[in-house]
C-alpha cells in the first residue's frame, strides 16, 4: 500500500523558489504518484527536477482562488490515488514521513493524518490542536491559548489532536471524496472544519509523532491588514457553522485524547 499511492498538491502564491526546493525533496519519493502544482499567481515560472516531470500536473489559474477551492479543483480532477496530500509550499521534507503516515492509516477508521511539524531550528511548531471556540478564542487573544494540544514525551506515539493543520495533511480519497475542503473559507479554518468534520462522520484523525517536516512560517495574518480580515471572517464563519456541535472524539478513540 506504501508504493506509489499518493497524489500530492501544492499551491503557490508566488512561492516559486520555495516550490522548487520542496519539489527537489520529494523528487526521489516513492510513495508519490502524482504532483498537483497550482500556480495561483499569472506568469510565474517554477522549475521542477526532470525527475518528476512525468508526474507533475500544472494548473495556471487566470485570476487568484481560495486554499479549498484549489485543493478541492485538484483532488476532483485528478486525484485517482488512494491518499491525497495537502501540502503548503513552505513546507521541507528532510526525512521520509509517508511510510509512517499510511502506516497510521492503514488500520481503523483512520480519514486524516499529519506529521510533526518544526521550525527552522528544530523547534515544535503548533500543527495539533483543540477546537477553538469563543471562550479559548478571547483568551488567546490576551495572551493565553488554552487551544495547545498536550504531547506526550515519548515521540513514538500516536495521539488524537482535535485537529491537524492543513499546511501538511494526508488525506484518505475515499472520505475525501464526499468531504472537501468548504469553498466558503476563502483562506483559514478551512483544514479545522475538514478536521472536525473527520470526527463527526465516525472516523479518526492522528498525529503521528515519530516523523517530521519543516515549516518556514509567515504568519501574514499577522502583518498585513487584508490577512488579518479574512482570518476574523474565517473566524467567525466556523463559529456560526459548527459551535455546539464539536463531535464526541472518546467514543471513537476509546477514551483517548
């Protein structure tokens, strides 16, 4: 189930250099069957290794879409794997983190699944979370973030997050196919709606410890004005979507996490 079995996208907003970086990591993977490379920026060039040019697929959009727009738009048209992989540009991967990942999600009722994510120096970033809520959402706001999800300190485990960040997220075909991304979140929440949504159809989501990736976080939200408005909206929308309606995980993990 480890060969060949995984269609990778990937979109850029101008993230070329960042793209051909990512594209020389993955260029020997064998767990990759196709490459999905959304160009959501006119004219911009990206240069792949000749390596996997047989397997990349490039769609050029003519004006900028949203982050579920374009991975929904990619699966649908040419998703044909049994795993789909959400995977932000920014992302480096030193170490193969697949064999693990579908290992994860070659048992149980396991839709989701994601590595540990680091930092430039090696630093555990936030990638696994609890469901935001108005309460932890003001109190983050002021300085404390009740949202962290506790790991445990053996890396060897597997443990049951509410939610996994979508800049890098394995997705099982099958369930994603009846549950994309909502095209209503223009950029944000859009990976913890998918996620809650994992929960509420009675399968798992893990966050498989043992491997990881880099991220070379930007954080815009938090330096541009126009960033910081559609996070609010984004906010906002989640809320009035799913609020009182978080999904019971302890019945489907048997009382873990």
């Amino acid at each position: 189930m480890q060969n060949s079995n995984i269609t990778l996208s990937i979109v850029s907003h101008g993230h070329g250099g960042m793209v051909e970086k990512l594209l020389h990591d993955i260029k020997n993977n064998d767990a990759i069957c196709k490459i999905i490379l959304t160009k959501n920026i006119i004219g911009e060039n990206i240069e792949h290794p000749p390596e996997i040019a047989p397997i990349v697929v490039t769609i050029e959009n003519t004006q900028p879409k949203g982050f579920s727009e374009n991975h929904n738009f990619a699966f649908k048209e040419y998703c044909d794997s049994d795993f789909f992989c959400v995977l932000n540009p920014d992302i480096r991967i030193t170490d193969n983190p697949f064999p693990s990942l579908l290992s994860c999600m070659s048992s149980g009722k396991c839709a989701i699944a994601g590595p540990m994510v680091r930092d430039a120096e090696g630093e555990i970033q936030d990638s696994a979370r609890y469901f935001p809520g108005p309460f932890t959402l003001a109190l983050k706001a002021i300085g404390y973030d009740l949202t962290r999800f506790p790991l445990p300190s053996s890396s060897a485990d597997i443990v049951y997050p509410d939610w996994v960040a979508g800049m890098f997220m394995l997705i099982k075909s099958s369930w994603f196919k009846q549950n994309l991304f909502d095209e209503n979140f223009f950029l944000y929440y859009e990976d913890i709606d998918l996620c809650l949504r994992c929960w509420k159809s009675g399968n798992v989501l893990a966050f498989v410890q043992e491997v990881s990736v880099v991220h070379d976080a930007r954080r815009d939200s938090h330096k541009k004005l126009k960033f910081f408005l559609l996070h609010l909206r984004s906010i906002v929308y989640f809320l009035y979507k799913n609020y009182f309606r978080f999904p019971k995980k302890h019945r489907l993990i048997g009382g873990n996490g």
